[in-house]
C-alpha cells in the first residue's frame, strides 16, 4: 500500500497546472488520534497517534482526491495508508466550510503483540465529516472525524475504528495578479509657463464564476484589493460593474444571476475595504454580452464574469 500511496502522490504532481489557490496541487503534514476496535485486540482495544504526510489534488472548488501515508509516534506499532476523495458543502465566504470525506485505507500492524489472529494486515473503508479553513491565500486548516470499517482479511467481520484527524495544506499554486493595464503617459499642451506632466491610468476589474454560482472567489483578492486602494487615494472616482452569464437556462433566470453576481463584488469591496456604497453602482445583462463561445467549456467560463473600469489621472512631479 505504500507504494500505491507514492504512485497516487506522482500521478497528482503530474497533474499540477497554473490555476489558483483552493484549486490545484497541494501538501501538507497530518496528525490524527485512532481509536482501535476492541475485536483487533486481545487485551482491550489499542490508541494510537499517528503523524501523517498528504498530497492531493483540488480539482475545483468543491472536490478534491487525496493520497496520504502515516506511522504512529507512540507505543503503538501503526502505518496507515489512505487515498479519499473530498466533497466541500456551500459557498466558500472565506469562512468555515463543512465537507464529507470517504476513500480506502490500509492498516499495517505487523509489529503490534496485543493482536487477535489475522489482524496486522487489514483493508478499510472510511467516510467523515469535517471542516476547513483557508487561514491565508494558500494555506488551509483542516478538521475531521472518520469512520472505518474492515471489509477484508481475516478475524471478525464486525471491525470499527474511529479518528480525529487535524492537518495543514499547503496550496502551491499562488494567487493571480490584479489586471493593471500599464500607465499610459499623456503631455498637455504647452502653456507660456512650464505646466506639470500627468498621466492617465486605468484599472480593469475582471471576476470570473463559477457555473451557476455568485460567489466571490478568495483568489480575486489582490484583483479587489487594487480596485480599493485606487477609489481610496482617488475620492472623485467611482465604479460601475458590469455581471454577465454564459447561455446555460432561461434568460430571466440569467439576468437576475448576473444582477446577483455584480452585486457580490460589490459587496465585498464594502465589507472589506469600507469604500462608500454610493461609489458603486451595479448592472446586470444576463446572457446578453457573451465575449467567447458558449458552445465551449472554454468560453462559457470567460462568459460567467464581472468587469468594471476606472479612470484616473496623476500628476508626475
């Protein structure tokens, strides 16, 4: 089984592309407590600590497999390999997330004296509930409860343990940068006296869902974060956004998704950098203003979005 875990952790590094945090490759240490069944024991049942190493794959922000390997750190003589797949329930508002967790693992207790017969080597299946937390861009905090039941191997076919299980992940993929376009300089016109040079800039805000949802990623952080920063050094300037669908379901339903969508970014440029509500105003056109194919994946995606655009000049000294 450790092999199968080592070739689960190649195959998910072979996997790893250019997409952002909460998506994509990562790694992270483990520690869990293992409540051990009575009926794997002679005496009593066994505990155990077992520290763990995990290497998954986030491949949106709802799902996620993952491969990992553990051996205990106290008394106890236990190596456990698992590979689970990952479900994560409602939005993620940069909050607690509940998921459930189930998968296969593999008990190895070969050095273990207080066994019953046929019990060193045995196969599990497991399932749990738990909840998580991005704590940065890129790092999470992880917390769960699992269930294993023996389906295999010999001894008693009424094998249950138990594990608490803490970890931390950490994301490879780093957040995408804001779209800046790059300063653009313009001269006025000559006057008698030496007039001081300015410069016109503009920022573009481009937010993208996804399918059917109005959630603001965490990934768009730095995106939001310019935009903030220039209403508050510019108080003369404002804001309109722009919310758009891709062609999936019935025009009216897209037309208040993308009413629904402009006014989560909206949102979260209030909540979180105590810009002025009246600097920001929202439109939604539904289905109406597609930029790509919607017969794709591909365009259906650049479709589901949120733009906006500001002016501004500066003086160069």
């Amino acid at each position: 089984m450790k092999k199968l875990a080592f070739a689960a952790g190649v195959s998910l590094v072979a996997l790893s592309a250019s997409v952002f945090a909460q998506e994509g490759l990562y790694l992270g240490p483990s520690l869990g407590y293992y409540y051990l069944d009575s009926n794997r024991a002679i005496d009593s049942h066994d505990e155990s600590g077992v520290l763990g190493l995990n290497v998954g794959y986030r491949f949106s922000n709802d799902w996620a497999i993952e491969a990992g390997y553990g051996h205990d750190v106290a008394e106890d003589d236990l190596e456990v390999s698992q590979l689970n797949a990952y479900y994560w329930f409602g939005e993620d508002n940069g909050g607690w997330r509940p998921y459930a967790v189930g998968g296969v693992s593999y008990f190895d207790q070969g050095g273990e004296s207080n066994l019953q017969p046929k019990m060193a080597y045995t196969w599990q299946v497991q399932a749990g509930l738990g909840l998580s937390r991005m704590l940065t861009d890129q790092l999470e905090f992880r917390g769960d409860v699992k269930l294993f039941h023996k389906v295999r191997e010999g001894g008693s076919d009424h094998v249950n343990d138990g594990a608490l299980t803490f970890g931390l992940n950490y994301y490879l993929n780093k957040p995408a940068a804001p779209i800046v376009e790059e300063p653009v300089e313009e001269r006025v016109p000559e006057m008698p006296a030496a007039a001081p040079e300015t410069r016109t800039i503009t920022v573009r805000l481009n937010v993208e869902f996804e399918f059917d949802k109005a959630i603001v990623r965490a990934i768009y952080g730095d995106e939001l974060h310019a935009v903030a920063n220039a209403m508050k050094v510019h108080d003369d300037i404002t804001l309109v956004l722009e919310g758009h669908t891709d062609s999936k379901g019935s025009d009216n339903y897209n037309q208040s998704l993308s009413e629904r969508r402009a006014a989560a970014v909206k949102a979260r440029i209030i909540e979180d950098y105590g810009i002025d509500p009246s600097r920001i105003s929202t439109e939604g056109y539904g289905e109406s203003r597609p930029i790509a194919d919607n017969s794709t994946d591909e365009g259906r995606e650049r479709n589901r979005r949120v733009v906006g655009e500001m002016t501004f000049s500066e003086v160069v000294e």
